[in-house]
C-alpha cells in the first residue's frame, strides 16, 4: 500500500514530458527524401550562410566515409565554367549534395544533356537548376563581338540569339541565354523532358550575383 502511494506520489510529481521526434536536417537527405521544394529551399539556406560567412559543420572525413557507399544528391546543376563561381561553395553545400556540371555560358551539347541525364534519371534528383551569374565572360564577348576561334566560337554562335535579343545588353542577355538553355534542355533532351512532364524533377533558373554573393531564384522554367 505504502508503496503504491510513493509511486503514485511520484507520478503526480512528475513533469508530463512530451517527446518530439527529431527532424532531420536538410544536409543529410538525398533527391529520393525531399522533394523540389525542399531541394530550392536546401539551396537558398545554404547560400544564406556563404554570404553570412557563417558555414555549416561538413565533417568532411566522416562524409567521405559515407559516400563509399554511393550517392544522392538532390539536385542536378549546370553553372558556369568560371572560377569565380564555386558551386558547392556558394550554397554551402556538403560532398555528395550537388551533382555538378559546367560549360561556359552554361551551353548544353549532347554530352552535357547526357551528363544531365544521369542525375535526373538515374540519381533522381528532384530538382535541376540552371545557374547563370553576373559577369558572364563568354555573354559578356558575345555582346561586344569579340572574335572567338576554334571550339570557344561555337560557344558564341549559341550565345549570339540572346545577345541580340538583348540588343547586347549583357545583364539582360544573361538572363535570356538562361531560359534559351531550358528551352534547347527540353527540346533536345527526351528524358529530362519526360521526368518534368511526369513530375519528377523541377527546373528552375537561378543567378548567382558575384557583387555580393546572393542568388537571386528568377523563375521555375
């Protein structure tokens, strides 16, 4: 009896604790646990810290040790071949959370769309971002016609529509190189187009601006 009325007293003395289920950050889901949303909002957090200069924790041997078992990351990205425009590092991104392609002015050719295929296809990535940015070199040579020779003039020649569409303003046609790139990207490549038509993958364009390190989110394609 005395003992049943000490473990009553007990109880009644007791907090009532609920307990929550701990959410999981962001920075350890895959394209497979997180949806388009998800992967914009992953995206503009992690650059909210590059130009806070406040970055996450990557324990980068422990992640490494991770991904030997293989990847998912959670968005497939084409940027700029531009030094100054470090995709992992702009939006503070952990090893293994951006699979990363770039060519100059962002262009698409067969091995690019087929690089960009095997993140939306095969890695499943929700999401695929376009990532232009101010200072575009190879839109800023288009515009004030520069002579380009070999390879690097192909790269003009697909610029050239949207600088004069532009009328060679270079922020303006930096962005309308940006919506021609989705254009060409579905219109070249079935298999991107079938996961956005079914809903499996998002894209969206973003632009990095160099002066202060944002990215500004312009528009889903």
């Amino acid at each position: 009896m005395g003992a049943q009325v000490k473990k009553g007293a007990e109880m009644k003395g007791a907090k009532n604790v609920v307990k929550t289920p701990v959410k999981e950050p962001l920075t350890s889901r895959g394209g497979k646990n997180m949806n388009a949303e998800e992967a914009i909002q992953r995206l503009l957090e992690g650059n909210k810290r590059f130009v806070e200069g406040k970055p996450a924790n990557k324990k980068y041997p422990e992640r490494r040790a991770e991904l030997l078992e293989g990847q998912q990351p959670f968005v497939t990205m084409i940027g700029c071949s531009d030094s100054r425009v470090g995709l992992e590092a702009l939006f503070d991104a952990n090893l293994g959370e951006i699979f990363t392609i770039e060519t100059a002015g962002n262009i698409v050719g067969d091995i690019t769309l087929g690089s960009m295929e095997y993140g939306v296809d095969h890695l499943n990535t929700p999401l695929l971002v376009i990532l232009s940015h101010t200072k575009c070199g190879a839109v800023t040579a288009t515009c004030q016609g520069g002579h380009a020779e070999g390879n690097l003039a192909k790269v003009v020649e697909k610029i050239k529509p949207a600088a004069e569409k532009a009328e060679n303003d270079v922020d303006k046609a930096i962005d309308i190189n940006a919506q021609m790139v989705v254009e060409d990207i579905l219109a070249r490549s079935y298999v991107i187009k079938k996961a956005v038509d079914e809903g499996k993958t998002k894209i969206v364009i973003m632009k990095y601006h160099l002066e202060d390190g944002t990215v500004e989110l312009k528009e889903a394609a």
